[in-house]
C-alpha cells in the first residue's frame, strides 16, 4: 500500500538490493548505520508496530497477566507443572522452530510463503518455547535461589537493564563498521556461540558486581532521576 511505501524506503527493492544496502550501511561508519537503522525504525514504529507489534504484544501482557494470577510465574506451582512446561517446550518447541529455520534456510530465505510458515510458527511456538525458559529459571530459583545458577539468574534479573545495554553494546562492536565489522560474515553457529559467551560473561559478573553495590549502574542512575536525588550505590555502609 502507499502506506507502506511511504514510512519504508526499501519498498520495491529485491532482496538482494537490499541486502547489499545494509552490508553498505553496517559495515560503515556511525552516521550510516544511524540512517539505516532510522529507516527500520520508522517502518517498525508506524506500519510494524499497527500489523504486529500492538497486537502481539498486548496479547503477552494479557498472558503474562494470566500466569500471574495462576500463580505460575511467582514459582508456587508444584515442580510437575514446571517440568511438564519445559520437556514441552525444548521436546517439541525447539524442533519445531528449528524446523521453521530450516526450511527458511533450504529455500535461501526467498520463498515468501515459506517465509510466513515459519515466521507463524515461531511466532506462536515461541510461547510455548518461552514458557519453557520461565520454567528452567524458576525451577533454577526454587525455594529462594540457593543454587549458584539461581543466584546468577536473580542478580541478571537485578540489573537486566544494565545487562541488556551492555549485550548491545557489545554486539555492535562486534559487528558494526565502527567497531570490528563483522556484519553478515559470521556464520550462524558463530553467533549462537556469541550469544552463549555473552550469557556467560553477565552470569559470572552479574553477582560480582552486586556483591558491591546495590544495583547495576544504569539501575542506579534511573532510580537517582526518578527520586531526583542521589541514591545509595554501595552494598557496604548500611
């Protein structure tokens, strides 16, 4: 539609053409990722947000809403129901996705349909996927997260916004032009292995740097902005 036109500038490119302008963009300088990444923006926060993100969004806050009134994302359900949500999830969610991803991949991700069989069931099996991770974490977390990885999971948790600039910040050193350049060269078992040793490195210095202080440092600071004073940053000197 004009619409759609109008807020994407890569409307009637070939795939190829678009891939080569975002190899260009990313792959350069600050001012030429900002452009292209403005340019998604756009489309996202307009024509995206109104076809999906609205709608799927509001969905998951209702089924979160759900969960917690049921009293399974606080973790007081039995462990059978959270063992049952994880063998379902990784038994049948990852192969199905996988599934998706591989049939994406065997038609060199050109097939439109192929493209909206996979994208619908990663979009309703991802629930179900989800819900397994929830599981994993709360059963990681059982009875006040005693165990390390509990305790690793809880203090990621404390400072997830902190932990989730610093995933960006790293990724695009990584793979922007004003960092290593790595974008559309790395294979995608290399970043599956990307991913695990940044989930690596928050778990090992998530619970160090809370050993010290309150909460992560951009926790910090918003909670500084919010009261509008100063807040209280060292564990120590209660």
């Amino acid at each position: 539609t004009w619409i759609y036109q109008l807020v994407n500038p890569f409307a009637g490119m070939s795939l190829e053409e678009v891939l080569a302008t975002d190899l260009a963009a990313f792959r350069g300088g600050w001012m030429d990722n900002f452009q292209q990444r403005a340019a998604y923006s756009l489309e996202g926060q307009t024509v995206g947000f109104v076809l999906h993100g609205l709608w799927r969004g509001t969905g998951l806050i209702f089924l979160g809403m759900g969960l917690f009134r049921l009293r399974v994302i606080t973790g007081e359900r039995a462990k059978s129901l959270y063992r049952t949500l994880m063998a379902v999830g990784l038994g049948v969610g990852l192969p199905a996705t996988a599934f998706a991803f591989w049939l994406n991949y065997s038609v060199n991700w050109g097939d439109f349909w192929v493209q909206q069989f996979a994208l619908q069931t990663i979009h309703w099996i991802g629930i179900v996927v989800s819900l397994a991770w929830m599981s994993i974490v709360v059963l990681a977390c059982w009875r006040g997260c005693r165990s390390w990885l509990g305790q690793a999971f809880a203090a990621v948790g404390r400072a997830a916004l902190s932990n989730y600039l610093l995933q960006s910040l790293i990724c695009t050193f990584i793979f922007y032009g004003f960092g290593l350049g790595l974008y559309g060269s790395v294979e995608r078992t290399g970043q599956m292995g990307i991913i695990a040793g940044i989930w690596v490195l928050q778990l090992l210095i998530s619970p160090l740097w809370l050993r010290y202080f309150r909460f992560g440092p951009v926790e910090w600071l918003w909670r500084s902005l919010s009261y509008g004073r100063l807040q209280p940053f060292r564990a120590t000197g209660d």
